[in-house]
C-alpha cells in the first residue's frame, strides 16, 4: 500500500479515524496482531502500527495478502469495534491514497469523498465474502465505488458556465462507456462477447479471475484478451470511427479476436492494486 499525505483544514472521515487507530497502538497495551500462521509474513505478533508499516514498505504476494485480510476481516466481525477501527487503521495508507486520487479537481468534495470511501470499505470489511481471491482488491474497489460516486453526482449538479446558446446533440460518441462498447461491436470491430468482458470488469462488479475460471482459461490470458480489445475501441475513438452512423459490415460474421500466441499470456500484464 502507498501512502499519500492530504492536508485537512478540519477533521473527515479519515482524519478521524487515523486518530483512532492510533489509540490502539499505544502503550502499554497495544492491539497486536499474530502474524505466524500467514505465510510470507515475520513469524511473530506485532502492534498492528507495525503490522501497517510492513504493508506500506513490502510487497506481498496475493495468497499472503488475502490470508492477512481473511484474518483481519474475521476479527473485525467477531472480535468487537476494536478490530474494526484497527483493520481501518491498517488500511488508512491506501484509503487515503483513494480519496486523494478521486478528489482530485473536486476539492470542494473531499470530506464528503473521505466519507464515503471510508463507508464503503466498511461495508465490504463486514459483508464481503472472504472465501473468493483478492479479498483487498474487492475492499479497495468497494472504497473507490462509494467515493467516486461523490464525484460523478457532482459532476450533474452545475451547468458549465460557457455552455452554448441553442439545443444540438453532442458528437458521438457519447453517454456511458458501454454505449461506446456496443457501438463498437454493433460495427465489427469486437466481439459481443469482448465488449461484456470489458463492462463486467472495468465497469461492473465482476472480478477478472473468476470469469477466466468459468471460462476455463486463464486470468492473464483473459486480460490479455481485454488488452487487445480496449486497443482497438481506443483506436476506432481516435480515428473517429464510433462518431458517425454505425453500419455492420454487410455479409461478414462477427470478426473474432485472433487466438492468441504462445507467447502473449507469458507477455501478459498484471492489474495493479489501489493499494
């Protein structure tokens, strides 16, 4: 996790529970947290302060990082609000990196943005389901939801002030990017079933591993897949081909992505965490 450094002129959501937390660590009782039986982690008990800087300054693989928020998720739920304020306090670093990326340009937002980022992974630490992988990634992404909807509400909320007299359509394309995504195959340019895969992932709750485990291939092949499709929407976008009338190719079937070389999920890229 990387942390980020915001200056508050008041206490938010965050602030608030960066004092908290920092509660639990003092002496002469600090909450502490038994890291032996999680693999990859020092085989001791440590101050959760402790634990927070090792997350901060190391990388950890996905099967210890998913152990390790298996173990505090479960304390969180049945070990009393202790544990829910110290597992925050662990996650603060990223937390505050989310809200800081999402209040970028929409200052006047930022409390209300720390709010719900916090809300958010509040819930999914109480109600996500711990056995599936990437149990952090699914927190993080559940924080991002709920801040980012603070932004896109307010991005309704005014008129721009240079907004043109009169009434005409914008230029397409336009609207939600799945509007684009079937536009795109609705040319020919993907498949239907490449313009699901990019709406369930990118834009739904949908994570990426377990479609490549019902589909039966695997999760860096299918991003690859993913890759190889969001590069030719961007470059129908930049040439202007999803702007006009769209016209299905007369005669042709679906164009299928090419099967993918032996090489490309060796070649494939990694999803990196909000972390």
């Amino acid at each position: 996790m990387a942390a980020t450094i915001r200056t508050r002129t008041a206490d938010t959501a965050l602030t608030t529970a960066e004092k908290a937390s920092a509660l639990l660590t003092c002496e002469p009782a600090p909450l502490t947290f038994d890291a032996r039986p999680i693999p990859g982690l020092p085989d001791t008990t440590m101050p959760l302060d402790e634990l927070r800087k090792l997350l901060v300054y190391e990388r950890y693989d996905s099967t210890t990082t998913d152990e390790l928020w298996r173990q505090l998720a479960q304390h969180a739920r049945e070990s009393g609000p202790a544990w829910v304020v110290g597992a925050i306090g662990v996650a603060l670093p990223a937390l505050t990196h989310l809200a800081a990326r999402i209040s970028r340009g929409h200052t006047r937002h930022a409390d209300d943005v720390d709010s719900e980022v916090l809300a958010g992974f509040l819930q999914a630490l109480r109600t996500a389901d711990l056995a599936p992988p990437r149990l952090w990634l699914r927190l993080c992404w559940a924080a991002w939801r709920a801040g980012a909807a603070v932004v896109k509400a307010d991005e309704g909320e005014e008129l721009p002030l240079d907004l043109a007299g009169g009434s005409r359509s914008p230029r397409m394309p336009y609207g939600h990017p799945d509007l684009l995504l079937g536009r795109a195959a609705a040319a020919g340019m993907i498949t239907p079933e490449a313009a699901e895969l990019i709406s369930a992932t990118r834009f739904g709750d949908a994570l990426i591993e377990h479609l490549a485990a019902e589909m039966g291939v695997t999760a860096s092949a299918l991003r690859m897949r993913r890759r190889r499709t969001e590069r030719v929407v961007g470059a129908a976008v930049i040439r202007g081909d999803l702007s006009g009338p769209i016209r299905p190719p007369v005669g042709m079937p679906w164009r299928r992505e090419t099967p993918m070389a032996s090489g490309d999920e060796a070649n494939g890229w990694r999803d990196r965490t909000v972390a």
